[in-house]
C-alpha cells in the first residue's frame, strides 16, 4: 500500500510553486506592464514622426473644439437676446441706431437686421424707386450679410473634419511601417522569437491606436458643430424672411 500510495503523490498534479520559485514569477509578469510612453520612445523613427503628426493634429481640433462651443453657445445666446427685443414692439428705427453702435461689434440676427434696414432706409430716400425695389435692395443686403455669417459659424470646421476622417489612415500607415522595420529585424536575426517580435508589433499597433484617439472626438465635434451650424443658418433665414414681410407691409403702408 506504501508502494501504490507514493506513486499516486507523484502522478498529482502541481498547483502550487515553492515559495522561491514563486517570487521571480511574480517580478517577471510585473516588470512586463506595458508602459506606453517607453513604447512610443523606442519605436522606430518612421513610427514616432506618425504619432507625433497625430499627437499634433489632436492638440489642434481640441483647440478648435473648445474654440467652437464658445462660438455656438454666443450665437445662440445673442440669436435669443435679439429675438427677445425684436419681437417686443420696440421701434425699428431704434433698433436699426443700436445695431449701427460703431462702438460694438454686431454678428447674427442682429448683423442681418442692420444690413436689411440700413439698404432699405437707403432706398427709400431715393425717388423713383417703388416698393419691390426697396424690398429687393433690403433683401439682396440680408442674403449677402447672411452668406458671411453663416462662413463665419463654418469657419475651421472643414480642417476638424480632415482631422476627422485621416487621422486613422495616418495611424495605419505608422501600423504598416512598423510591421515593416518589425518584419525586416526578423528576417536578419536568426534567434527570433516571440520576444523580439512583440515589441515591433506593439508600437505598430500603437499607431492605429493613436490614430483612432485623434479621429474619434474630431469626428464627433464635427457632426455637432454641423447640426448647430444647420440650426442657426435656419433661424438666421427664417429671421431673414420675416422681416422682410415686415419691411414689405411697411413699404405698402408708406405708399
């Protein structure tokens, strides 16, 4: 019984290391944490001038990100404040000497009001001139004040966009040159093993990575920014049209 016991204890399987064995285990799966900073310094050139390209064109749709919610949530807030006075029943003649302040600076709703009244008012001191003639002035004035605007509020969006929507490519171009170096350091080193190749693969795909951080949030912004820039470009021309049957009715009232 001795005999079939022993053999039995050696056949067990072993679920537990010595302690000594353990403890260099242990060091070893830690020192291997992945530490990306380490990995972006000891990627090959190619990669490094890929990420740092990347690197750069996030700063700059962070930049104009922050830049462009300053920008909307202003429009909004002066489309709204504007709005509010307008429709109050105050006199337009007011409003119009206001608006033409030389001592501030008037954008939107407020910019297009200014336009429009100020051609009209032009025109109306002219003889000759019917009432389609004044409106069309006044109207001409609004659209070009209203194309400005618009440019404005669409101003560095398209470069959000590029940064967008080549930011992965970029990152998988740093992929491909990685592979690249990683395959050719392969092919040279006759004890290749896993160990040599992890590092390669890893700062390649670090790229794509990179790549992807940068596209992601600049994608998003822009889908945003465009619906904010949809929405106040229609309340600027629906504004538009309403004054200008404003200004029609006070031509016919004139005549």
């Amino acid at each position: 019984m001795s005999l079939i016991a022993a053999l039995i204890h050696a056949a067990a399987p072993v679920t537990e290391l010595p302690a000594e064995l353990a403890a260099p285990v242990a060091g070893d799966a830690a020192g291997q944490s992945l530490n990306y900073l380490d990995l972006m310094l000891k990627a090959s050139w190619p990669v490094m001038l890929i990420v740092i390209l990347l690197l750069l064109g996030s700063l700059v749709s962070w930049v104009i990100i922050f830049q462009k919610v300053r920008v909307y949530s202003r429009a909004s807030e002066d489309a709204d404040e504007f709005e509010s006075r307008f429709w109050s029943g105050v006199d337009l003649t007011q409003l119009y000497r206001a608006a033409a302040d030389r001592n501030r600076v008037v954008s939107g709703l407020e910019a297009i009001f200014e336009a429009g009244f100020r051609e009209f008012a032009r025109l109306r001191q002219k003889k000759g001139l019917d009432a389609r003639t004044q409106l069309e002035g006044a109207q001409r004035a609004m659209r070009a004040t209203y194309a400005r605007e618009v440019d404005r509020l669409e101003h560095q969006l398209e470069l959000l966009a590029n940064i967008g929507s080549n930011a992965p490519y970029v990152g998988l171009v740093g992929t491909v040159f990685g592979i690249m170096v990683t395959m050719h350091d392969l092919s040279t080193d006759q004890a290749a093993n896993i160990a040599v190749v992890a590092p390669g693969i890893s700062e390649a795909l670090f790229a794509t990575a990179i790549g992807l951080f940068v596209a992601i949030p600049a994608g998003w912004a822009y889908n945003r920014f465009a619906n904010r820039v949809e929405r106040l470009s229609v309340r600027y021309e629906t504004f538009a049209e309403e004054f200008s049957s404003i200004l029609q009715r006070q031509s016919h009232v004139e005549e």
